[in-house]
C-alpha cells in the first residue's frame, strides 16, 4: 500500500470477499492492490488480508470494517469504517459506532465522498 500499511478488510460474507478479491485484481491493471484470502493462504505475507473473521493474521496496522463490521483486535493504527449514507440503517449503525469510538477516546475524522471527491467534513 502506498501507505507502507499492512490492511486488513472484513465484509460480511464469503461471496462479498471473493467480489472484492476479484474487483482488487482487476480495477486497474496498472494499479493492482496485491492482496489475499483464506482461499489464497499465505496470510503473513499479503499486505491486503480480506475477510469474514475477526483477526489480523498478517499484522495489519490498518483495519477496513464495512457493512457494519466490528473488530476486538487492538493495535490497529487506523481503523475506517465504510459505510453506505444513503441506507438509513447503515447510517444509524455507522453513528451509534461513531459514539462508542469517540466514548472511547479515538482520534476521529470523518471523510463524505461527494461529487468533488473525498472531503473531510467537520464533526
């Protein structure tokens, strides 16, 4: 990652990993994300480790929860949480998260993206 971040994504279902293991290898040719599943193996060496599970078998220092996913794992660096603003309860989900994460004393910042692009917005 141009971060020089190890990344751990966790969806919800298998289907979901293999759509976005299938989407990583192909969005840009130029500009593939190596990445790798439980179906790939090798879990220690890819910098991208995608799954259903709770856990950070390559020691990401990135964590990537969407489709209202939750980790226990700590020692994460960063920790995004995508989510689709336009479903109401993704939404809700998203702030009663947003609550527990800023309860707990984490540095946060909230990203939209709008027509222009990605842009922070003021919390």
């Amino acid at each position: 990652m141009t971060a020089g971040m190890r990344a751990v994504v966790m969806v919800a279902s298998d289907d979901r990993v293999e759509a976005l293991a299938s989407l990583l290898w192909t969005y840009r040719p130029e500009a593939w994300l190596p990445h790798g599943t439980v179906k790939d193996g090798q879990a220690a060496d890819q910098p991208i480790w995608l799954t259903t599970l709770d856990e950070n078998p390559n020691g990401a220092d990135l964590v990537v929860l969407t489709e209202g996913m939750a980790t226990a794992q700590g020692g994460f660096q960063r920790c995004l949480d995508v989510f689709d603003g336009n479903d109401p309860d993704a939404l809700a989900g998203a702030r009663s998260r947003w609550k527990d994460a800023k309860s707990a004393g984490h540095d946060l910042h909230y990203w939209q993206q709008t027509e222009a692009g990605w842009q922070e917005k003021p919390v």
